[in-house]
C-alpha cells in the first residue's frame, strides 16, 4: 500500500463527515426558522436561499433528517397553532387560516382534515366540549396531529 493513502482516505472522510455536519446544523436553521416564522409566507426556494442551498437540495436533505418535506413540516405547525387558536373558540376557521399563515382556506381545510382526523369546524365544535376545564398545555400535548412517520411507528408497536 503506498505512503499516505490512509490518511488520505481519513481525510476524505472526515471531510465528508465535517459536510454532513453543516449540513444538519443547516437543517436545523430551517427547521427553527419554520418553527419561529410559521404564519410567514415561506416557501422552500426562501428557505433554501436563507442557508445557502438549493431548493431540490433542501428537500432532500430534509425529508432524510426530518422524514417529511419543508412543505410537510411548515403545514403541521401551522396545523398545530391552528388547532390552538380553534380551541380557544373566538375566533372562526377563516381568521384562523390567515392567523397561521395560510392564503387559501381550501388548501388550510384539506390539510387540517389529514392531519386531526376532522375538518377545522368540526374540530372547533368538539374541542370547546372535549378541552373545557384542561389546562391549555396539557391540551395542547394530547392535541398534537402525528406526523406520519409517528403514525408508521404506532401501527408497528404491538399492542
């Protein structure tokens, strides 16, 4: 074997590996960005600009650290405001919508629907009875939409 081919292949490695943290130190700008900024018109290619990617990039590499898209992501919070905002009951689905950042009340009901199970009015309805009396952090903890891959890991564990 010739002289330094080893520390070579140490180097590359541990130069993929000092990328790969970058990488999720990105990730986890978006993640927090999303989180901070959810009722914000945001979209992937903003996103992606803000931490020096590409868009396609940014979705991969999220969707492989996170298990969903950006998109997917930015929906569930605004989702899971939402479903606070609906449990304090003063305000109607439409505010709600745009409260959390969301342009089309269409698109906002389709995606509340898959998330909790029910639409947004609905839910409105069933948590001013279900929730009267909780504390609204414990209610907003046994609230919470699953994501998918909580979904995928629930239907796995025996019962």
């Amino acid at each position: 074997m010739p002289r330094g081919t080893i520390s070579h292949v140490t180097s590359r490695s541990d130069s993929a590996q000092a990328q790969h943290l970058r990488d999720l130190a990105r990730l986890r700008r978006v993640r927090d960005r999303i989180d901070r900024e959810y009722a914000q018109p945001l979209n992937v290619e903003a996103l992606a600009c803000g931490v020096n990617m590409s868009a396609g990039h940014l979705s991969r590499q999220f969707r492989l650290a996170y298990g969903e898209s950006p998109y997917a992501y930015l929906m569930t919070r605004r989702i899971e405001r939402a479903m606070a905002l609906l449990r304090r009951g003063d305000m109607s689905v439409t505010e709600v919508c745009f409260a959390v950042g969301c342009a089309s009340l269409g698109t906002f009901s389709t995606r509340f629907t898959e998330l909790v199970g029910v639409p947004p009015s609905t839910y409105r309805r069933q948590a001013a009875r279900a929730m009267a009396g909780i504390p609204s952090c414990v209610a907003q903890q046994v609230s919470r939409p699953l994501r998918h891959r909580e979904a995928r890991l629930l239907e796995l564990q025996p019962v």
